[in-house]
C-alpha cells in the first residue's frame, strides 16, 4: 500500500447493528432494548472486554449460555474493584508522601532533597529535580505556588513538594533513596525489608493508573509484578491482581486492612454468581492471605 494512501476504517456500526453481532457470536439478549440502552453509555468494545473469558477466540465465537447480564454484572463488579482499591492505593500514596518527607527533612533539612549527594543515583535525581521544575513553571497561578515565591523566594520545602508528586513519580523517588534511607522507612513503618516496599509501590502505581483511567482489572496479568515472600512461592502467582491487593494489605494500617477486607468481602459476595475467582487470582482461602 502507497505510504500516502489513507488507512481504511470500517464504518462505525449503530447501537442495534452492534446488538446483533453479539447475538451472531453466541451471546444472549433477552431486552433488546435493555441492551442497546447500556450500549449507549458504556462503549461496545469496552463492555466485549469483558466476554473474554467466555470466548473461544478460534471460532471467534461466545460460549453456550453466555449472556448479555453477565457482560454488565462483570463490567459492574470490575468498575467497583477499582473504587474499592483505587482509594486503598490513595489512602498508601498519602502515607508515603508523609514517611518519606519526615524521614528525608529530619535527617537531611528540609531543602535537602535538592543535593544528589542525598540519593543514590545522580541521573534519577537531575530528571526529578527537573520534573518539580517544571511542575512549579507550569503552576504559577496556584495558590502555594505563588505564596512560596513572593514570600520564600521560590524556595520550596520538601514537605511541600513531596505533596505535588505523581504516584509513579513517589515510587522512582522511593527508589533512588539511599539504602540505608529505604531500609529505615520500611523496617520503622512496615516491618519489612526494602527490597519488598520498592518493589510493591512499583506495582501499585500501575494498578493506581489503570484504576484512574478506567482499565479492566478483572482477567487483567500484572505487568509489573510484586516481590513476594518467600512462603508466598508457589502459592501465590504474583501476575495476578490479587497480588496487588496483598501487597496494599501490608501497608495498610490494621484498621484500614480490616474496613478493606470487609468492604472487599461484601463486593465479592453480591457478585459471587457472576465472577470466576481465577480470573483475579484469588486462591480459596483468600481472606488468610490478607
């Protein structure tokens, strides 16, 4: 094909064309207008996403019984998943902002963060340095932007930035710590070794973002995937989101693990009829594991 030539793209199908090619691939429908009610609010290949797992790609086709029902239910039970984890990981993101702040004033002043000397890799440092810049070029009209420039000359305590960073930005700052930093954050608020906590932001920052863009959890494989312990080996597939929903667990605070394990209960019982366990990687004794 000439390079100049356009990219074809078929015609978009209307809410009832798109109906009926449901109903060619197998999948049930029982109120047609139900059906194209939904469709109107909830885009078709968002909602297909999840016949997935009721799909014999080969044949292209639905499994026998698979209904239109089970499509919204799915779409439903995922799309609370993710408000349910999505504030998990805000209510872990504050607390980190928090720890590492208090941490890295007290031991290094509270302009400290902007000496590479601080950290462990100059290169990481130099682009979050430039990445708070450009953050406070861009923001000049906000409030505390403007406050810390007519009165503190522009000066910016770490307490104060650390709070206008992004989840993924927290986690590579994390990251770059010193050893002796990250170890100390981990053992005095989580009892466990670094390694785990650097690893565990990592993941949840993605979950963070899929949960903050609509993406589908359910059926999803961890792209960046946890570091489990080592009793976990075997038990655990650490691919699957229910990895991601132990690790918030170990950061949780006790009453916030107990409110999210309860909530999370509650959110697998009302759907319970309409979801597959494996396709979150949930084992039988799930609640043991958190």
């Amino acid at each position: 094909m000439d390079a100049s030539e356009p990219i074809r793209i078929k015609q978009a199908k209307t809410y009832e064309q798109q109906l009926d090619i449901l109903r060619s691939r197998g999948i049930e429908v029982t109120d047609s207008q139900e059906a194209i009610a939904v469709l109107k609010r909830i885009n078709y290949y968002r909602l297909t996403a999840y016949g997935l797992t009721f799909k014999d790609e080969q044949k292209n086709q639905y499994l026998p019984g698979t209904t239109f029902e089970q499509l919204i239910e799915l779409y439903d039970f995922d799309k609370k998943l993710r408000q349910l984890l999505g504030g998990v990981i805000e209510s872990i993101e504050i607390a980190f902002r928090t720890h590492i702040a208090y941490y890295h004033v007290h031991k290094y002043g509270p302009i400290g963060y902007k000496e590479a000397k601080n950290f462990n890799v100059d290169e990481y440092h130099e682009k979050f340095i430039a990445s708070l810049d450009r953050f406070f070029d861009n923001s000049k009209t906000e409030l505390f932007v403007s406050h810390h420039q007519s009165k503190y000359q522009g000066v910016f305590p770490f307490w104060v930035t650390v709070e206008v960073l992004s989840f993924s930005t927290l986690s590579m700052l994390f990251k770059n710590l010193k050893y002796k930093d990250k170890l100390a954050i981990s053992k005095n608020y989580y009892k466990v070794h670094s390694k785990y906590v650097e690893s565990w932001l990592h993941t949840l920052s993605t979950i963070r973002n899929t949960c903050a863009h609509h993406g589908r959890l359910y059926g999803k494989k961890l792209t960046i995937r946890p570091k489990l312990f080592d009793d976990m080996q075997g038990k655990i597939q650490n691919d699957e989101v229910f990895a991601a929903i132990l690790t918030a667990c170990k950061l949780l605070s006790t009453k916030e693990r107990t409110v999210f394990i309860n909530s999370l209960s509650l959110l697998i019982e009302e759907y319970r009829d309409y979801i597959d366990m494996q396709q979150i990687g949930f084992p039988r004794d799930w609640k043991s594991w958190l």
